[in-house]
C-alpha cells in the first residue's frame, strides 16, 4: 500500500473548503447557546466532532465565520453537509466517519423536534 507524503496528510490538517467549512459550521452551532434544545444536543454535537474530525486526527486549516441563526436550521445543513462529504469521499476510514457523524447528528436532531 502506498504511503502519502505530502505535508498536509501528514501534520493531519485539511485545507479542503467542505471540510473547513462543515467543521466550522459545527463550531457555529455549538456556540448558539441561549436557544431552546441547545443544552440536548451539545453531547450529540461534541461526539459528531470527534468522528468528523477523526478524534482530532484530521483538523480543518483554519475555521470560517458563520452566524447560525436557528438551531434547527444550523443542523439541518450540517446534515447536509456531512451527507455531501460522505458521498464524495473515496477514504473508507473518512466515510466510516461521516456516517458516524452524519448518526450522531441526527440524534440531536431527534431531541430538539
């Protein structure tokens, strides 16, 4: 099997504009407190991170500023998101993942309809 050398595989950090910008909208979603449900779905938000970002293996470059007015809204187009991440990967270890995110995120979703 081939190894990867290239430096951005290596250091773990992805630059692709999907990846940065699921994560930061995560982020964004995240910090949306004061909302109703926020407190339910914070575990579901912080375990979809861990499988989206590999346990910390795999980091956006840098993060976006998105507001993220409604909650609900916020996590409907993650779903989105993660679900156009997960279709285009060609990485079994990324795509098992994102389905684990894309769950996890549904759950949440679950405690606030």
């Amino acid at each position: 099997m081939p190894l990867s050398t290239t430096r951005a595989e290596l250091d773990g950090y992805d630059a692709t504009p999907d990846f940065v910008y699921a994560v930061s909208l995560l982020a964004a979603i995240e910090s949306v407190t004061g909302q109703e449900g926020h407190a339910s779905v914070l575990p579901f938000l912080g375990m979809a991170r861990a499988e989206l970002t590999d346990f910390g293996q795999r980091r956006p470059v840098y993060y976006l500023p998105i507001q993220v007015r409604d909650l609900r809204t916020g996590m409907d187009e993650l779903d989105q998101r993660i679900t156009a991440l997960l279709d285009r990967s060609q990485v079994l270890q990324h795509s098992l993942r994102l389905d684990a995110a894309r769950r996890l995120l549904r759950g949440g979703v679950t405690m606030i309809a």
